[in-house]
C-alpha cells in the first residue's frame, strides 16, 4: 500500500521538482544576507565566559587523545630504542 502511494507521488512530483528553479524560490542574495545577520546576532551573543566553555570542552576532548597517543608513540620508540642497545 504504502509503495504504490510512493510510486503515484513520485510520478506526480517527479516532472514537477524538474522544473523547480530554486533560485527562484529563495534569491542567492537574500539568503547570504540572511547567514550574515544570524552570524552577527550569535557573535554578539557570545561572552568570553561561554567562548572560554567552548574552547574547554573542545580542548580537553581532543588533549585527551594526544596524551593517549603520546603516550603509545613514546612506549613504541623507549622498545624500539631499548631493542637496538640504546640507552
């Protein structure tokens, strides 16, 4: 049942959404202008306490790995180095 629906509307909408100019619907101009005004209203929003949050949450994320794989790289150069007679 729910396939035939699908196929009736997709033979109905197809030539439809074919000749769809989405330019048309929502100018290119009008929609930059739009992201630039919500850019600006969210950058103002931000206060260095919630900037200062943000970058924390990223950094420790990412600090975590780094020590992780610090810490495996160093591990496989002190064998490798301990295997060929160094000190």
């Amino acid at each position: 049942v729910v396939m035939a629906f699908v196929k009736g509307a997709a033979s109905d909408l197809g030539p439809m959404l074919a000749t769809l100019d989405p330019a048309a619907i929502l100018p290119v101009d009008r929609l930059r202008a739009e992201i630039e005004k919500l850019m600006t209203t969210k950058l103002q929003e931000l206060t260095p306490e919630r900037v200062r949050a943000l970058l924390e949450e990223v950094i420790r994320v990412h600090l975590g790995w780094l020590v992780v794989w610090g810490n495996v790289f160093g591990a496989l150069i002190g064998l490798v180095s301990t295997a060929l007679g160094y000190p």
